[in-house]
C-alpha cells in the first residue's frame, strides 16, 4: 500500500519568506509526527498530532513555527520568516497508535522535505 | 544524563564479521523500544522492535535488559548492504514522549 508521502520534496526560499510543507500519512494512522534533522545530526522532535489534535507541541523551536492537521490525515508545517537556520530536512511520520485504544508505536516515515533557506 | 544515548562510531568492520552496539536510557518508565536504520540522505526505517524476551530477525537479534536500562542490536554476518546509521528509539509510556538517539554509524568494510 501508498507509504507516508511528503511535499515537496525539495523546497529553496528566500530567508523571510513563509514555506508551507505537506504530510500525508498512511491511510488509517492516527498518530502523526513531525521531525526536524540538519545535516550530518540526529532527528530533532517538533510535533506530535493524535487525530487532529496536537498533545505535544513541545518541540517546535519557536513561534514562526505552526503546524495543523485536519480530517485526521494531511498535515502542514509551516514556517514563518523563515532563517537560514531552519534549512534541514523536515521528515514526517506516523503510525496506528490511538491513545487509549491501543495500536502501534512502529513510525513509518516519508521521503522528508529538504528545505534550503537562502 | 542524555535521555537516549548511543555511540555514535563509526563502527568499521570487515565483511562476514560480527558486531554489536548498546543503546541506553535514563527514564526507567519507558516501556517501548524500537532499532530504526538510516541510509545516507534518507528517512529512517523501522528496523525491529524490541521485545523483552529478547527477538531476532535473520541476522540481526535485539535484546532489552530492564535492570541496567539498555538495549542491544547484533548483527550477524555483516553485509556491505548493512552500512548505515543505526538509530535507538526509546517510548516512554507515561507521556507517549517518542526519542530518537542520535545514532551509531556503521561502516562495512570489503
């Protein structure tokens, strides 16, 4: 079946300008996530959806970020005036865990947006 | 103490050999463990979950020891297709709180 897919795959901006990245989960996963990696670094944790509500937000590094998820599918990260600093790739993943009722903590993740700030 | 520790290599090891790393954790509440694979420029891949008893798949086997908060991942007959960056993932139940470590570079060597 369709894996997780993302969108763009890659992404050059202008730094100030706002970007919009997409994530489409696999179809019936409840849990969505949200992951950031710079270069040659580990993956670094922004958000995490249950359905279309956010329980953790605690990783997104600052309020430029904003992400949303709606119809318990696509979600979008979006960056705010955007800085050179958040050129990385932006992976996105999910799995079939729903609190409370069980399934799955196993994350399948997308092929990553690679944004480039200039 | 780091949340979710792991060397990070590189591990440079001949073809046909054996290796293995340990990952640890500090949270004693964390109840789900995972070994993901990471390719060069690619996402990472649910390599295998770690069950208490202990599990293996093919060549690679994972263990978990409660008591001194650490698992493991061997790998068995290396293959050239085995390098990668081999990431630990840690679920700590009482918050769904999801870590990845930072990853151990595995380099096989013909």
């Amino acid at each position: 079946g369709a894996g997780v897919s993302q969108s763009p795959s890659n992404k050059v901006t202008e730094k100030g300008k706002d970007v919009e990245l997409r994530c489409d989960p696999i179809s019936g996963h409840t849990a969505l996530y949200w992951y950031r990696q710079r270069l040659g670094q580990g993956l670094e944790f922004l958000i995490y959806f249950q359905g279309n509500s956010a329980p953790d937000k605690s990783g997104l590094p600052s309020d430029r970020f904003s992400a949303e998820r709606t119809g318990e599918s696509v979600s979008t990260l979006t960056i705010q005036r955007t800085q050179q600093e958040d050129s990385a790739v932006y992976l996105c993943a999910s799995s079939t865990h729903s609190q409370g009722l069980g399934g799955s903590y196993e994350q399948y993740f997308g092929p990553g947006t690679r944004l480039t700030v200039t | 103490r780091k949340e979710v520790e792991q060397d990070p290599g590189p591990f440079n090891v001949p073809e046909g050999a054996t290796v293995a790393f340990n990952c640890t954790y500090s949270n004693s509440a964390s109840q789900s463990f995972f070994w993901y694979r990471q390719d060069c420029r690619k996402e990472p891949k649910l390599l295998m979950s770690v069950y208490s008893s202990g599990n293996e798949d093919g060549r690679f086997t994972a263990q978990l020891n409660r008591a001194s908060q650490y698992i493991s991942l061997l790998i068995r007959d290396s293959k050239l297709s085995d390098s990668a960056t081999y990431l630990c993932v840690v679920r700590v139940n009482r918050d769904d709180k999801i870590i990845f470590g930072k990853g151990t570079r595995l380099h096989i060597l013909p």
